[in-house]
C-alpha cells in the first residue's frame, strides 16, 4: 500500500533520531513503529503531524498505541515525526474577543460647566436690557409724534398738535390696512403698485414715519420675546425681563 511504502522509506533513514521528545509510539501490524508527540482519531483514520505535514494511517493498519516509554527495544528503529511542542490552544470560534477597555474622556469640571451656564445667562440678559432700551426709546419717539408726551403720562388731545398728530396716526394705519390687502409694502418700503390695480392713498411723510416706528416696534417687541422664551427652556432667571 502506498502509505504503508511511504511509512518504510522514511524509516529506513531516520531511525536514528531519538526518543526523548516523543510521547506515543503507533505501532503498526508489519512490527514498525512510528513514534510520535501527539495524534488523534478521527473516524477510520489515525491522524499526526509530520513530514511538514498531516499524516493518515488506517486503524486496519494500526497493532497499538502506547505511551513512548514502553516501546519494545527489539522492535525495529522507531521514526520520530514529530519534534514539534504541542500547538497553543486556540480561543473556540464562537468565543467573544473582548476589546481593551477604553478610558473615557475627562469630564469637564461642574465648576467649568456652571461657569460657562453663567457666563450665557449674563449674554442673554445683555441682550434683552437692549432690546428692551430700544423698544422704550421707539415707544417715546411714537408717543412724542402722536400725542405730543412721552413714556405713560396721560393723554388728552387738548392742543391742536396732538389733534393732529392723533389724525395722523389713524390715518397711517388705515393707510397700513389698504397696501396689506393688495399685497403690498408699508411705511418707507411702500412703491407704486402696478397700473393693473387700483393704488391705495400715497402716505404722507408723518404718516409713513409712524408706520415705520410701529414696524420697528413690533419688531423688537418679538425680538425680546423670543429670547425671554430661550431662556425660560434654558431654566435662566426670566422673571425681572418679562415685559410689563
């Protein structure tokens, strides 16, 4: 048998080799022996490494197997095929690699975090004291050109001027309502509208001034709310901006 040829040559040139590292010798019906480190049993075959290779030997060929200090010395000179340590142990297929522990990365300090909290409150208070500066300075400028007085003294139209300016004022908002319905622009960025419509009253210079406060009013008016409501979903200290 061609395993059987093979088994034979190799032991006709390397019957000197010792026995110290083996630990198995095979031992095969024809009085060879094949002295081995390790094998296995898979099926009908016997299996071990050597040659630079696996090697398979039928069980129908195999006398015995015992451990290498009892090999009869009588018997023919025993090929050593394996000089190799025993294999590490590999980690089973399905086993988990666990990855090296990441350190996380420091968390800032509550004292750096307060401390920038802090710093954005103060913004955001900045913000609204001037805004709410510019609201009152428009406010005085729109009370001073329709009722003749500033901030909230009361109003009485006992003077020709504040008749007037109330006229005015009424009439600028009317002139407001009349460019909105057709689509168009009010106060100073009011334009001719196309020949096709039928214009509104062109504003007169008072009238246009306070249609431009009231637009700019209104604005900061939105302006500052928008940032008191920021600052109501940050949890900063709203109540002394809220507007009266």
């Amino acid at each position: 048998m061609t395993r059987m040829k093979l088994a034979a040559a190799v032991l006709s040139i390397a019957g000197w080799l010792g026995l110290a590292q083996a630990q198995h010798i095979i031992v095969l019906k024809n009085g060879r022996q094949i002295t081995v480190q390790s094998y296995r049993s898979e099926g009908t075959m016997i299996k071990f490494t050597g040659l630079g290779g696996e090697i398979a030997i039928s069980k129908d060929q195999v006398e015995s197997i015992r451990p290498a200090g009892e090999a009869d010395r009588s018997a023919p000179p025993s090929l050593v095929l394996d000089r190799l340590t025993t294999p590490p142990v590999k980690e089973p297929a399905g086993a988990e690699t666990k990855p090296s522990p990441v350190k996380p990365a420091p968390a800032k300090a509550e004292g750096q975090i307060a401390k920038q909290r802090a710093e954005e409150e103060k913004a955001y208070i900045q913000k609204v004291k001037e805004l709410t500066e510019q609201l009152r300075q428009a406010r005085d400028q729109y009370s001073l050109s329709t009722r003749g007085n500033k901030g909230t003294e009361g109003f009485y139209m006992n003077t020709e001027e504040s008749v007037k300016g109330h006229q005015e004022d009424m009439l600028s908002r009317l002139r407001d309502a009349q460019n909105r319905a057709q689509g168009l622009e009010t106060g100073s960025a009011a334009k001719a509208p196309p020949l096709a419509l039928d214009p509104p009253p062109a504003y007169t210079e008072k009238q246009r001034e306070l249609s431009d406060l009231r637009s700019r009013m209104n604005q900061l008016e939105n302006d500052r709310q928008m940032l008191i409501d920021e600052m109501k979903a940050k949890n900063f200290d709203s109540v002394s901006l809220i507007p009266e």
